[in-house]
C-alpha cells in the first residue's frame, strides 16, 4: 500500500553562466554524482532525480513549476555548487509549493592543498554560494530545511533520509480522502476541529458518511472470504479457545472478519487512506471493529477512534514517513498511571483499537466484553509492546492554528503479568519525567489521543511540521516547564493570538 521508491525528490543545482562552458560542465558531471549516489544509498528511500543545472531566473522558475505540476515528485534538494545570484531565484522559490531542502555541501571533502588555485575557487565556491540562496529564502520568509556536510558522510545522508520520509508523509496528505463514520464522541472538545481549514491547510478532506453505508458494504461479504480470513487469523495469531472452529464464539470471530472485509472494501471503493468510528453510533454493527480496525493499520490506514479525524490523519502520514523502517507506529491513549515514586510510568493503551506493529511477539486473537457502547463482545488482538525509545504526537486545533505537540519517551517492559487486562497495551516513562512531561502536555493542550511511533525521532516531526507550516511544541529531556511555558507565551505572539 506504501511504496515510497515510486516518490521522487528532484536534485536541482544552481550556477550561472559567468564562469563558462567547461566550469558548468563540471558542476553538472558532480551534481549527477551525488544525485545518484543519494539514489543508491541504502537509507534513502525515495528515488533521487538529477535535473539540469539552472542558471537563469527562466529556468529556475521552470524547474519549480515542473515540481508543482509533478505528481511523483515530493520535494526539490538545491544545492549551489557555484555562486548563483539569488534574485534569479525569486519568481521559481514564490511558486514552489513542495517542500525544499537546502543541501550545504561541496562535491570536494578535502582542500587539496599542494594543487589547490583559482580554477578550484571558482569551481567550488558552496561555502559563500550557498549563503546567497539561504538569504533569499530567509528574506521570503520560507520555511525548509538545511543540511550542512558532505554528501559522502553518513550524518548527512541520515538527515536528508529524515526530511525524504517527511515529505512523502506530506505528500501523502495532498488530496488524501478520510472518513468519518457518525460524528465524535459526544461532548469532547479536543477530537472537534475545523475541518475546512485543516483541508486548507494540510490538503486532505475529512468527510462523514452514515454507519448505514458501511453496513451496507459488510452484509455484501461472501461467506468463502469470511472463510478465507479465518484462515489467515488462525495462521497469524494464538487464537484463544473459544474461536476455534468448534469453539462457543467461533461465530463471533466469523463477524469480525466479515467487518473487517467490508470496512477495507469500503475504504478502497473511496480511495480512503484512513478512517474513524465511534461506540456511540453502531446501528447495525454487532460488535465494534476491534481486529478489523487493528489490522488495517498494520496495512498503513490511519486510524483513531471516537470521530477523531486529526489523530487517523497523523497516523497515516506517519505510517507512510516510516515505511520499511523497524518498528511501528499506531493510535495509542494515555490510560491510567503507575505513581510509585520509585518508578512512575504511564500505561498507554485503548478499548480494542492499538496497532500490532507494535508487538512484542505474536498477538493472541481474543474475546471478551468491552462494558462499552451496547453491543456484543467484540474479537480484538492483545499483545504487549517492545521496549525502547519512542514518542507520541499529537495535532491538536488551538482556535487560531494547529499545533504538533510531541513527547520524547521511553518504552519499559511490564513489572508485572496483567492476565486480566484483555487489550494491547504499552508502558512508557516519558521525558524528561513524569511530573514535568505530563504537566508540559497538558499545558500545552496535547489531546488524549496520540499516535505513538516506535521508529520516528523528533526530528521528522519537526520537518513535517516545517512543510505543514505550523506550530510545533517539543517536550524532550531537556524541558523545564518555565521555559514551555515562556515559548507557548511566545507561539501565541508569533501566530497572533
């Protein structure tokens, strides 16, 4: 469902024509190489395409329309090998509306000192040519992202890797379709938010459609694709007794599997890349998605439950940031506590809906009641997570903007068996500490619904927020809730209040 080789992020190399034929020669032959060895590196995992240098206010105006019309191409890399005058860049930097890396590097690592003249100063001139185009975009007020190094080092290349999977998860949004089946939880505030202007801002559409839809599509379910994902259940996960074939609830497993089918024909009948539910409106459901919802995350749908459309949107983008990388990325909730003063941690989890690209180990598929929303026990997978580090982030609608709130943590292995708690579930400490992270969330108005990444750092959040163009609030290590507090007092001056 993801493949982000099929993306292309464009290697665009500024000159101009002061220095001649062969000098321009040269600046072509080296952007080619390092635009194919970005391509072929293990890390990168979009396609790297060379364009021709530009070296005229028509032709850099032309590249970047180009890039708009593009349907494959998620970002441009600029690179100046030589100086290339900045106002040439204007028009093509005012109509660029992809995201844009600014590579500071020079096709040389070393000073050769014993042959090094003229000839080599006016070939490899990034060191002063770079802060040309870094001005022009610093007066154009543009926001995008600069990497400093050598093309060879692996330090670089990570950073360029970071901001490729961030604009393909931006990319991923332009023109996404999500739905909403029913409307929110009633009554809460922070799963609203103002659809049409995070359609504005973001690009994707969030658009409600009556359970009675989907119903429909679930009762068009054959009885040999129920019989075949049976199969593919039992194959996959420890089924608990009573789903066996012969088993008492074996016919409720059966229902989940005809739900799952039909909420995955639905979605792709739209061309939906995630969607939302919520207990308060199952009219014809018989239980609510549990497994179904589950594993069409694993296939990279966003998903969030009660209505919450922003959370299913962030889980999607950042499925598709994370691609093919170890580890998983699902909707999670802070649940409940453990406030031993020896070792507070935060119990995350939900009623039935936790990814099990998360999972520590093979899941068990079971049954049991869920206490919640008046329907029959619904089938879901349980399972703990892997230890390590993570995060969670949240986009929450402030009113005037919308803010990415994320916070740094560290999974931790259960003290404990919990044989009664029938859900996935994840412990986690989060930073810089108990007290000061969950003060620091709540201050900053983070929602209860996250999505919790397992191979995403901070750093890719950042550069989406950096494409997105909004508000982004770190709680890591070194946070202190007086300088949180000064910075939202400072976001809310920036964005004017």
């Amino acid at each position: 469902m993801i493949e982000l080789k099929k993306k292309q992020v464009w290697f665009v190399t500024g000159s101009q024509h002061l220095y001649g034929k062969e000098t321009l020669e040269k600046v072509a032959e080296h952007a080619k190489t390092i635009a194919a060895a970005l391509n072929d590196h293990k890390l990168i995992p979009v396609t790297v395409k060379h364009r021709p240098t530009v070296t005229t206010p028509e032709e850099i105006y032309s590249v970047c329309m180009e890039a708009n019309a593009d349907k494959d191409c998620i970002g441009i890399i600029a690179w100046m090998h030589t100086f290339s005058p900045a106002k040439m860049w204007i028009g093509g930097l005012k109509v660029l509306h992809k995201p844009l890396l600014h590579f500071h590097t020079q096709f040389n690592r070393d000073i050769p000192w014993a042959t090094i003249d003229m000839d080599f100063m006016n070939l490899n001139q990034s060191a002063h040519g770079d802060r040309e185009f870094g001005f022009i975009m610093s007066r154009m007020r543009l926001n995008r992202k600069v990497v400093v190094g050598h093309w060879q080092d692996n330090e670089s290349i990570d950073k360029i890797n970071v901001w490729t999977r961030a604009a393909a998860g931006w990319h991923d949004w332009q023109s996404a379709k999500f739905v909403r089946f029913g409307d929110n939880m009633r009554y809460v505030a922070v799963t609203e938010g103002d659809k049409v202007e995070a359609e504005i801002k973001f690009g994707y559409s969030v658009n409600t459609h009556g359970i009675g839809d989907l119903v429909k599509t679930i009762a068009e379910t054959s009885d040999k694709q129920i019989d075949k994902l049976v199969e593919e259940y039992a194959d996959s996960y420890e089924l608990a007794p009573s789903l066996l074939k012969n088993g008492a609830q074996h016919a409720s497993l059966r229902e989940a599997a005809r739900i799952e089918i039909g909420l995955e024909a639905f979605l792709q009948a739209g061309n939906f890349k995630g969607f939302t539910d919520t207990f308060e409106d199952l009219h014809g459901l018989l239980q609510l998605p549990g497994i179904a919802a589950q594993r069409l995350m694993h296939k990279g749908y966003g998903f969030a439950a009660e209505g919450d459309w922003k959370t299913a949107a962030l889980v999607r983008a950042m499925k598709v940031m994370a691609s093919g990388m170890a580890g998983g990325n699902s909707f999670m909730e802070d649940y409940t506590y453990h406030f031993n003063p020896d070792n507070r941690m935060v119990l995350g989890s939900h009623m039935l809906e936790i990814c099990p690209s998360i999972a520590d180990g093979k899941p068990a598929c079971e049954i049991h009641p869920l206490g919640i929303g008046g329907k029959a026990d619904p089938v879901r997978l349980v399972f703990g997570a892997a230890s390590g580090p993570a995060l969670n982030a949240s986009v929450v609608d402030m009113g005037n903007r919308f803010r990415l709130l994320v916070n740094e943590v560290i999974a931790v292995a259960p003290l404990h068996a919990m044989p009664n708690l029938p859900v996935a579930r994840v412990l986690w400490k989060p930073y810089p500490n108990m007290h000061t992270g969950c003060a620091a969330w709540i201050l900053a108005g983070g929602a209860h619904h996250t999505c919790y990444s397992q191979n995403l750092t901070s750093e890719y959040m950042t550069d989406f927020a950096e494409m997105a163009g909004i508000e982004f609030v770190l709680i890591g290590k070194e946070t202190t809730i007086p300088q949180l507090k000064n910075e939202l007092r400072w976001n809310e001056m920036y964005y004017g209040n």
